[in-house]
C-alpha cells in the first residue's frame, strides 16, 4: 500500500509558503512513497538517487532531473525532493543546481558532523558531449568532466550556487570523473573524526606507448576524495589506477565499519574477471587502500550497475548493500547484509521483482532503514520509490549515538 499521493501546483506552492518541521509518521505502517515520476514536474525523466537524513530528522532525496533527455547527457539538473514524515510525504520539488543546457548530476550529499550542515557534491559536463567522447579524449578541458560543491544550513531549503573544486580533486590526464552516485561518508570515529569522504571513480588516458583501440572502459578506476574542514578544502585520497581490464572499478559507494575503517564497494565495468562488484577497505580514511579491489563473490548475483552500502548504527550493526538481483537484467531490487564487515554477504529482502536499477540507502530510525531506488514496470526508469523497511538489527541495542 502506497502513502504518497500528487501534490497539485497549487498544493505544491501553499507548501512552500510554510516552514515544515520533523513530526511523527504521517501514516501508521507507512511504507512506500514516490518523490519522482518520469514525465512530471518538467523533466522527461528522473534517475540517479541520493538520499540523506538530516540532525533535524528530515530526509532530503536528490536526483538527477533530465528535461528532454533520457541519456546522461543533456540538459540536466540536479533537484531534490524534502520530507519531514520520514518518507512517507514529500515537499515541492527544488532545483539545487541548474544544468542551464548542460549536466550536472551525480548528486553526493553528507551531514556535516561539526557544522550540522549538508554538503553536496557533483559533477558537471558540457551538455552537448558524451561519455565516449570525454573517455577518448575529444573533448575541451571546459567541457568534461568537472567537479562542485555546496551547501545547505537550513535543513535542505536552500543551498549555495555550485563551488568548482576540480583543480583540487582531478588530476591531469584524467577524462571521465564521476562523483559517488549515492551518499557520502561523515567519519564518526578515529583519528580522522569528522571528515567527509566522497566515493568516485574516474578514466585516464592510455599510458605511453598503448594504442588506444576503443576499449575505453578498460581505464576506469576508483578513488576518494576527502576534506577535513566541512568541505571547504577538499583533497584526492586513494587512487585506483592499475588500468588492467580485469577489475574495472567504476561507479562507488563508502561506509565506515564499527572498526573505523571504511569499506568501499564499485561497480565493476565489465572487467574481465567473474562478478560485477568489486570491494577494499581503507584504515586510515580513505587516503589509501589497504588492499587492491577485488570481487566479492556472495554479490555476484548483482548485475553492472550501480549500489549502495550502509553501515548501521552500534558497535555489532549490520552492514548494507543494496541491488537489482538478477544477474543479467536491471529487475528485483533487493538488499544483502553483512555482519562481518563486508567480508561476506547475505540475502535479507528482495522489496519487488519490477525492473529496477540505482539506489541508495538511508537509516530513517532505530527500526527503519529506507532505499530510494529506481524503478518501473514499463522500464528501470519510469519512478524513483522511496521505501520503508524493517532494519535487519531492529531489537538489537543500538548503543551510544542511535537514532
């Protein structure tokens, strides 16, 4: 049973009028909720989701809003999506960073754990080029793939125009760049408390002496970029750049572990080796990488595309990830746990056997755990749904710092 309903224009604009605070559900048993519908509110289609819960206990749900386009390129903005009902209800859609003719998207949001403010990161390109050609190198240095900050102090009403940080977190010689998808990392514990870590992945050039044969895929790599002062300065962490072909890290998602490592897991773009997800940890906050990626075999299950991973709350919480489940086709969104780290995984819940594709995870509460994620009937595409779960460690002492 769904708790959504359409917000007409003029319900939308009386909304905005008023200041929304968190309250209690709006629905007993609530659980499902569509912010976005393809083809509503100006855009041709909605697609890459990113959702985060605010210390006011508001969920902000982003996305990508393409006006005509149903590519990755276009005329493209990033808007979002508030609620103050823990899923159940969603306020006037917003736009937070305006494409004006070109991209911008992969939206990466985080909670400041100093400030209390949200930081959202993304990437821009000119509108009128691909991923192909950026890869290939055919393009300006104005026109590919650049990266943006900016925030938000008011619980996700407002937030600052785009902040370019691409100098800081690109180096020269890389093409493709892409920020997450998916939420961000605030780290809670360690030597490095506080800091904001962004997962990302990125293409290079083909080393000297390579002949480039079209294979652009086989450049992808993983890496993080991080920043120790609310997002102000940001800084390149671990860089995964054997370039081989086997394990294509690309699109990738973050957690920290009740150990205070993080734990990274990509999409694996077609790498030649069996699976398609990838994973390593990082002891010392994502500025290197304890070990090279490599398969985890228990999500090989999992198609090419991308997931989400969240860790929850407490010193023995589960560890998420999220994906569509069956191996060949984007369809049957579903989530797995791990209560070794990441080590190994295990099936918890498939929520539909519709087509579905990205997603992200969210903890809404002690005993909830939300997925915004894509899906359809028709395609993978058609909405983005907002799910409301029982949490795998609902009954299990959350100890200091639970929700």
């Amino acid at each position: 049973m769904t708790c959504a309903s359409r917000i007409s224009l003029a319900a939308a604009l009386l909304l905005g009028a008023f200041t929304v605070e968190p309250r209690a559900w709006a629905a007993a048993g609530c659980e499902s909720s569509v912010p976005y519908v393809s083809g509503e509110g100006g855009y041709a289609q909605y697609r890459i989701p990113a959702v985060v819960r605010t210390p006011r206990g508001t969920l902000l749900a982003f996305a990508e809003g393409r006006h005509t386009t149903t590519g990755d390129s276009g005329d493209i903005d990033v808007v979002l999506r508030r609620s103050a009902d823990g899923g159940c209800s969603w306020g006037p859609l917003q736009v937070v960073a305006d494409g004006d003719g070109d991209t911008r998207g992969n939206p990466v949001p985080v909670v400041d754990p100093r400030s209390g403010q949200v930081v959202l990161v993304t990437s821009y390109n000119d509108g009128s080029v691909s991923e192909a050609q950026i890869m290939r190198g055919q393009v300006t240095e104005a026109q590919s793939r650049r990266v943006y900050v900016q925030r938000s102090g008011d619980d996700g009403r407002r937030f600052t125009r785009p902040h370019e940080i691409t100098a800081q977190v690109k180096p020269a010689g890389w093409r493709w760049y892409a920020t997450g998808p998916g939420h961000a990392v605030a780290l809670t514990r360690g030597p490095h408390r506080g800091r904001l870590v962004v997962a990302a992945d990125h293409s290079a050039a083909p080393r000297a002496g390579s002949a480039d044969t079209g294979r652009e895929a086989r450049y992808y790599g993983g890496h993080a970029i991080y920043s120790d002062d609310g997002g102000l300065r940001w800084h390149l962490g671990f860089v995964d750049d054997s370039y081989t072909g086997h394990d294509n890290a690309n699109e990738t998602t973050a957690a920290q572990l009740p150990d205070g490592r993080l734990y990274f897991n990509a999409r694996d773009q077609n790498g030649s080796s069996p699976g398609n997800r990838l994973e390593a940890w990082s002891s010392d906050g994502g500025e290197t990488l304890d070990a090279a990626f490599t398969v985890q075999p228990a999500l090989a299950r999992v198609p090419v595309v991308e997931g989400s991973v969240l860790q929850l709350r407490g010193k023995e919480g589960s560890l998420l990830f999220s994906g569509p489940s069956v191996p060949t086709a984007r369809k049957a969104m579903a989530l797995w746990t791990s209560t070794d780290q990441g080590v190994t995984f295990t099936r918890y819940r498939t929520l539909s056997g519709q087509k579905a594709a990205y997603s992200d995870l969210v903890q809404v509460n002690r005993s909830t755990v939300g997925v915004l994620y894509e899906t359809g009937t028709r395609t993978a595409y058609d909405t983005i749904e907002f799910r409301r779960i029982q949490s795998p460690d609902q009954g299990v002492s959350s100890g200091p710092g639970r929700l």
